[in-house]
C-alpha cells in the first residue's frame, strides 16, 4: 500500500508457484502489513512480505496452528509468532450430520425405512432414524480410514503368504480383499467430496487428493482465532468473540420504527383465477418436485438431515410428509406467540419482494432530483431500510456540466462514476475495447486458479471446465460479443489448466484443442471454444427477438436488427453477429410471397437458390494443394519427445541402432535402404546432407523412373509408406517388410499416375438436375431406399399423394444383409403398408436397378437367397390395380435415404410415421417444392 502496483505476471507466477509445490497459506490474526518504511510526507509504504506456507500433510500433524502477528516496536519489520498448539476452547458436541456416503449404502436405506416404520410423526421418526444411524456409524460401518488400513495390511500379509507358496483359498481372499479395498477408495473419495463442498465435480475420477486438499484450504478459513471490534481493536478471547458476534447481529437484526404506509399509493392486485391458484392445496407432484429443486447436499437443519436423504427416502418418507405439508395448508394457523404478519387495512403480507438492485432514469434539474430523494426517503422510512451509500452511485451524460454533476451528487449523496457500473452482474456502458473486457477476462483466471490443477485428473479437469467457467462466461456471452483477443485468452486459460502449463513451464499438448472441444459424440470431450459459443449464445438471442416480438425489450433491440439505429453499440454490434449465424440456420415459410426474394432468401432449406446453380466458376482443388509441408513440422519423433521430458526411447525402432532422426529414419537406415534400392528411385541418398533440401529436391524430381511413373511421385509415396510402417511396428507390432512396403508404393504411385490421366484426353461429362416428381391424379408414390454397413442394414419408406402430401412413412433397422437385400426388403415393406393403405394405383422408385431387375424379371431362379422376398413383393403387387416399378437416382430419392440412415445409426426397431418426422422436413420440402439437384453423368 502505497507504493505503484505490483505486475499482475508476477503475482500470477507466484500463485503458480505456490500452487505447484501444494502449499497453503496459513493466514494471520492482528495487523495485515510486515514492513513499513516509516517515511511521512505522503511517502509511506506498507508491505506484506512475509507469510507462512504450509502443505496438507503439515496441516494435518497441526491442523490449529496459528500465525500471530506482534506489535512493530523499534524494528520496520514486526516479528512473528507461529503457535502449533493453541489453546482453543473446542469443548462442544459434535451435530449429527446424515453423511453423504451413508445414502449410497443399501442397509443404510433399509435402516432409515425399519425405523420410520415403528413412528407415530415426522419428527419422531427422524430423531429414530438419527439415533440408529449413530449406533450402526459405530458398530456396523465404522471409520472409513480405519477400515481401509486395515483391509491393506490384511492384503499385504495376503500377498507375503502367497509368495512362500500358491494356495487357491488365498487367492479368492485376495481377490475379495481387493474388491472390498475398492469399495473402500469410492466411500473415501465419496467422503472427501461432500467435505470439499465440490458440488459439479462427479465421482468416480479419483480426485481424492483435490478433495483432500480443497478440504484442509476450507478449514483454515473457517476457523476464527481473532476478530477485529468497530474501533480497530483485535479481539482474542474466544468468549469475547462469541459475544462480539451476537452482538452484531442482534443490532442488524433488530426491528426499528417505521412510519405508517401511505394511504394514496395504488397497489396491483392480483385476479381471482391467480389468488385461488396461489390458496390451492399442492399436490403429491408438487410436493416432490419443490423437494427435488433444492440443491440435495446444502446445509441441513437441527435434525442433521440434507435434502439428499429425503429425496434418496422418498418412497416410504413421501406419504407422511405430504400430508404434514397440506396440513400445513388447510388446519395449522400462525402461532401468535412467534409471529405477528402486519396488516394494513385488514391485508395480511406474508412476503416481501425485496430489489437490491434499482435503477432510476431521470433528468439533472431539481424537480427530478427531489422526486428521487422523497421516493428513497419514503421507501426507507416505511420500510425501515437503508440505501448503502458506498455502493450507490451516479453515471451522468457527457452534455452534464461539471457542476450540474456536482449539484446533483451533493443532494443525493452519492459518489459520481465515469462509466456504468455493474447492473445485477452485468458490466454497463461496455466499450469495444479489450481493457473493458479485462475484469471478466480475470475473473476466469481467478476461478482457474483458484483449483488444484495437479491433483485433478482429465476427467475432472473436463467437468471443472464445462459446469463452472462455462457457465460463467456464458452470463456475459450472451449478450456482448468478445473481442477475438479476449476469446483466445479465454482458451489460453483453458487449455493450460487442461495441460498443467504456466507461464515459466509450457507442457506439450498431446491433443490439438479444436478436437478436444469437438462434442463428445464425434470423439471429442464436449468443451466449447470461447469464439464459436459467443456467436451461437448470440444466435440464441436473436431467436428469443423473433419468438418474443411483441415484448417491450424485443421492440426496442429490433432497432438494431432492421438497421433504424445507425451507430451501433457493442451489444448492438452483437446482435448482427448472431442474426448471420441465425439466418444461416433457418429457412423462410412463404405465404404469399411478398417478402421473401426467389434468388437469395433461403426458402428451400438448401440455401440461396444462387447459391445453388451451377456454372463456370473457378474451384479450388481441395485435394492437392500448392503448399507442401515440411516432414519435420508434422512428425513428433521420439528424439523430439525425450527432449520434451517424455520417457520415450529414441532409438530408431527399425534397426535398433542408430538415434531416430530424419535423415536416418528416410535415408540412413538399412531397412530403408532395402525400400529406395526395391523401388529404383532416382532419389540421391548420399550426396545432399541437409534433409529439407533433400526432400523437396527429391519429391519435386519430375524424370521418369520405374514402369514411366515420375521419380517425385514415386518418392511421395515411399516417403508415407515408410512413415506408415514405421508406426505399425511401434504401435501395431507389425513387422517391417521392404519388399512389401516397395510393392504397395510402387502400386499406389502407378494407381495415382495412369488415373490422373497422363497427358490423355478426359472423357467428358455433362451435369443432370434430379428432383423428386408427384405422381398423377389419383396415384400414389412410394419411395424405398436402404441402408447397408458392415454386414448390417436398415430400410425405410414413404408413400405420397399427388399433391406431394405425407400419407406415411417407415423405418426399421433389420439386422444382417447386404446393401441388395437392404433395397429388396424396403420395397417389400412398402408394398405391404401400400396394400394396408389401399393405394390401389402405386408408382414405385428405388435407387437399386438391380432390385427392380430381381422383382420384374419372371425367370429369377427360386435358389436366389432372396428369392422369398422377391416373391413375398410379386404376392404384394397382385394386392393392387396398377403398379409402377422404376428407377431414380438418390438425389431425388432423399427423405427415404435419410430415414434409412437415421434407423441405422438408432438401431430402433420397426417405427411408423403418420407425420413427418423432424429431421426429414427440410428432404420433404425440397421434394414438394420439386427442388433438383445436379449429378454428373459421364457421357
């Protein structure tokens, strides 16, 4: 204090510091400065620079120790005292407390149920069940850290027996023994985590020593070895810190006088419908639900009892306290004696609603500041509450003059403010800048840095991320757009928490964290990027504009999204980024057609019809690209590794003898050798020493080698099969053949040569539009597609009228076939629900021409395998007046193709839709508005 402030680097690097070598600060009872330079003249400074540290272990040998700071006498230093063993008064009963482990054990439950039963109320029961619960605790489950040394010792003197000579009785002790110590680690871990208060961390990832630790950091804090009185005096003396205490809150908590509430005020009230549903005796439904919307391990009551217990004991604890709260409703009255509801013109008010934070928009004239005044004076005096002034301020427009701001802060008596403070969390006035972007930007930092990244694992690292910091930036995502800087500073922050890393020790990422934060079902962990989840948060936004348009709030944004507001604001600014991303995720329901635009609204659901025609545009070649990258900025071998700090041989794996490097994995090496001397590559492998040199001189060689194909071409090929078979050995233990691996380059290279043409003519090939046609009058078309993987397969349906409409749909994942079978089998099931439907007049398409060969053909052999299907479709036909059997391509064929892929990918049993299924709207629009889409024919 006094003195510039300290780099926030610094700091940072020695919470880093002190986080890993797991220490904990022990604190401090007196003066909070160890130094001060005794200067006067404004040049006075006070530092803290000494501090006690200590790690869990320490902590656990003293878990009373107290640092005293002493008076400063002659010395700039004050001395300090640490006392390992203060003498405390701690002579007091220890509450009962239902522990969290407790619920996961069966003969608990069964325990708690028996003795509910044999009770006459609720809270008999309970003091029962409380009383049981402490004779089994002792008897019965005992102290899980007792159990688990003894259960070790007996495996250790298990384990030495078996080692004198084999023996199957111990061996199955052994086993039993490791069963029940695993049992053991789970309570423990179990233990730990009801202890931390770690709510959104879930068990079963082995953070017992993050549990422990967040545990011994709670404790410290939770002690009270001193407390300072409102005159600056520090008070020791537990006794006296008990009455100090009291004290304090009887003086909040007393009742002050209050004037009577005026008569000229209008207050709402509230219709019959709404008081008769607000005087309805709950249901068992609501009951059991407001029961489940408390947070289950919170602080309990006098009984000792968590709302976990009663949620874990509802189904022989329901009845019984259902009742007691409807009693509630429709006997019990107020006792008089506790409680005295004040009335006003005969009104009882129960509750209260009380704002703590208030807003007020007014002019700077004395008219409006003396509304203001007598507004808060009356609310105060009727209420008898205070405003805290030191938390209450005044932000004025920049045309204010500065004594017109002066004016009006003296009458109010509150401070002025340059910016918008914060409004229920949410930081106003907010610029573009990074710098008012820093507080949330630090918060989060905070938050990281406030946990045990080295006693977490993966797992709980991964839950950490997504149940606490995402849900914390999220708050402000939701509205403000983050500048890019801000966003890769927010995944900095996530990704060295993730990997360890600080800002003196950068650890390697084994994983790139664009797949780590790919969703879970597509492999990767389920994070967000910070970028991507603030545009789609305001995305959300903007759909929350559209489906509440007609609020007052929803009025007022649309400014900005139709452009009436010229100079936007940050939030506005916001708004356009998520309206792009909105626009790009819907689709327009045309009416009439007036407002939407044929060439560039989305109407189809595909896009832009501009962005669908096809025409002489220049294409990039995705599949070979200009750039070449280098093997050395792609491949982590393991010379790179051991130099990380990785227990990796750096041995080459192939020959066993020289160090792993590039030169020698691509040309020094025997094995290699035997590779470039089977294909006759013209490769140089002695006279160019440098690798990068070598590499783009050889892969770039355009002289004809062996069988005509390019020496570059060849020498790409060898290069990745080399790699290849390199990692095979090492992860596959497959053995390194050259002649093999020579063989399947020099194949791939001439597959890739003689189809890329080699200087010939190609053939040429026109672009067909496919769309999905209605059937006459009358008729009705059905169309089957199936859908084949892995010797598995699923088939699908849909039958429409005329006109286009859904009449149905089906799917169903079969079991074994092929793709053949998959084609057959659907028409077969549509046929059969065409005939249940009685669509007499059935134009048939598939995209199978040999299905449709198999059913029309009369001289289909009875010994085909699918010969009892194929006459199962022809029986199906008789059922009907006229049928068509033809052929389409799969892009007119698209809603029976989707549901073929979704039945598979569910694996769902046979299913009917007399509806359009959701995720097949967008194919079955496409297909009613006779959308085509281009496929390339070869002439």
């Amino acid at each position: 204090m006094g003195r510039c402030p300290l780099s926030i680097s610094r700091i940072s690097n020695f919470k880093n510091f002190i986080d890993a070598c797991g220490l904990l600060d022990l604190g401090f009872v007196d003066q909070k400065f160890m130094w001060c330079n005794k200067r006067g003249n404004g040049r006075l400074v006070f530092e803290r620079l000494d501090r006690f540290l200590a790690n869990a272990a320490w902590l656990n040998l003293f878990p009373e120790a107290q640092n005293t700071h002493l008076p400063r006498i002659k010395s700039d230093h004050i001395p300090l005292i640490l006392n390992t063993y203060p003498i405390l008064n701690h002579h007091y009963n220890r509450p009962f407390r239902c522990e969290r482990v407790w619920l996961s054990q069966l003969e608990f439950i069964n325990l708690a149920e028996n003795s509910w039963k044999n009770t006459n109320s609720i809270a008999n029961g309970l003091n029962q069940i409380r009383e049981q619960a402490v004779i089994w605790n002792k008897t019965t489950f005992g102290n899980i850290f007792k159990r688990k040394n003894r259960v070790l010792r007996r495996l250790e003197g298990v384990g030495r027996a078996l080692a004198l000579g084999p023996n199957s009785c111990l061996v199955d002790l052994e086993h039993e023994l490791s069963c029940e110590y695993q049992l053991i680690l789970s309570q423990e871990e179990e233990l730990w985590a009801s202890k931390s208060r770690m709510d959104w961390l879930h068990l079963g990832d082995s953070n017992t020593t993050f549990f422990h630790a967040s545990v011994i950091g709670r404790r410290r804090p939770n002690q009270i070895f001193g407390l300072m009185d409102q005159v600056g005096n520090w008070i020791l003396d537990p006794e006296q810190i008990k009455l100090l205490i009291i004290n304090y809150f009887s003086q909040c908590f007393n009742s002050s006088p209050v004037q009577d509430f005026p008569l000229d005020i209008n207050l709402p009230q509230i219709s019959t419908t709404q008081a008769n549903t607000l005087a309805a005796i709950p249901s068992n439904e609501e009951i059991l639900s407001a029961l489940k919307s408390l947070k289950p391990f919170k602080a309990p009551g006098k009984d000792g009892f968590q709302p976990a217990f009663f949620q874990k004991c509802w189904h022989f604890l329901g009845n019984e306290i259902s009742s007691a709260s409807k009693d509630i409703f429709q006997t019990q009255s107020v006792d008089e004696k506790k409680w005295l509801p004040f009335k006003l013109n005969n009104i009882n008010f129960s509750h209260l609603l009380f704002a703590n934070d208030v807003l007020l928009f007014a002019r700077n004239d004395k008219k409006s500041l003396k509304a203001i005044s007598d507004t808060l004076g009356n609310f105060m005096n009727i209420l008898g509450l205070t405003i805290n002034e030191s938390k209450s301020s005044i932000w004025f427009s920049p045309t204010n003059s500065p004594e017109d701001k002066q004016r009006a802060s003296t009458y109010l008596k509150f401070r002025t403010i340059q910016k918008p403070a914060n409004y229920l969390g949410f930081p106003l006035g907010i610029s573009n800048r990074v710098s008012d972007f820093n507080p949330i930007l630090d918060k989060v930092k905070a938050r990281i840095e406030s946990w045990k990244s080295r006693l977490l694992s993966k797992a709980g690292k991964v839950t950490l991320l997504s149940s606490v910091v995402s849900s914390t930036v999220a708050y402000y995502m939701q509205c403000l757009p983050f500048p890019k800087q801000i966003c890769d500073q927010l995944d900095k922050a996530q990704r060295d928490f993730f990997w360890n890393s600080t800002s003196s020790e950068r650890r390697m990422h084994l994983i790139n964290w664009d797949h780590i934060c790919q969703p879970k079902r597509e492999g990767g962990l389920g994070l967000f990027k910070s970028r991507n989840r603030n545009i789609s948060l305001l995305a959300k936004l903007n759909w929350r504009i559209m489906d509440d348009h007609n609020k007052v709030w929803a009025k007022c944004i649309q400014h900005y999204q139709e452009g009436i507001i010229k100079g936007y604001s940050t939030i506005g600014r916001g708004i356009r980024w998520g309206k792009e991303l909105l626009d790009r995720g819907t689709i327009s329901l045309v009416m009439n057609g007036n407002n939407t635009s044929f060439w560039k609204d989305n109407w189809t659901g595909l896009g832009p019809l501009s962005s669908l025609v096809q025409g002489p545009l220049n294409r990039e070649d995705h599949l070979l690209r200009d750039k070449i990258k280098k093997y050395g900025a792609l491949i982590v071998k393991g010379i790179n590794l051991n130099r990380r700090g990785l227990a990796i041989p750096i041995i080459c794996p192939l020959c066993n003898r020289d160090v792993e490097t590039l030169n020698h994995l691509f040309r020094d090496c025997l094995l290699v050798r035997e590779v470039w001397d089977a294909v006759r590559s013209k490769a140089d492998l002695d006279t160019e020493h440098d690798f990068q040199l070598w590499l783009k001189k050889t892969v770039t060689n355009q002289s004809q080698s062996f069988l005509g194909i390019p020496s570059g071409t060849l020498a790409i090929f060898t290069l990745t099969y080399i790699w290849r078979y390199r990692n095979n050995l090492i992860f596959k233990q497959q053995r390194f053949n050259p002649t093999q691996l020579a063989k399947r380059a020099v194949a791939n290279a001439a597959e890739l040569h003689f189809l890329t043409n080699n200087g010939k003519d190609i053939r040429p090939h026109t672009i067909r539009h496919i769309s999905w046609e209605a059937p006459l009058e009358g008729w009705f078309k059905l169309n089957t597609d199936g859908s084949s993987s892995f010797g598995l397969f699923s088939v699908a349906g849909v039958i429409r009228d005329h006109l286009g409409n859904w009449v149905y749909g089906f799917s169903e994942f079969v079991g074994q076939g092929n793709s053949l079978k998959a084609e057959v089998w659907a028409i077969y099931l549509g046929l059969k629900a065409a005939c249940s439907l009685n669509c007499s007049h059935l134009f048939v398409e598939t995209d199978s021409q040999v299905a449709i060969s198999l059913i029309l053909t009369l001289d289909t052999p009875t010994t085909h395998h699918l010969f009892p299907i194929i006459a199962a479709c022809r029986e199906s036909i008789q059922g009907l007046t006229r049928m068509e059997l033809q052929h389409i391509f799969r892009e007119g064929n698209s809603c029976a193709d989707f549901l073929a892929k979704q039945a598979f990918l569910d694996r769902t049993s046979y299913t009917a839709f007399d509806t359009i299924p959701p995720g097949a709207s967008i194919n079955f629009l496409a297909d009613k508005m006779g959308t085509s889409f281009p496929r390339r024919s070869d002439n």
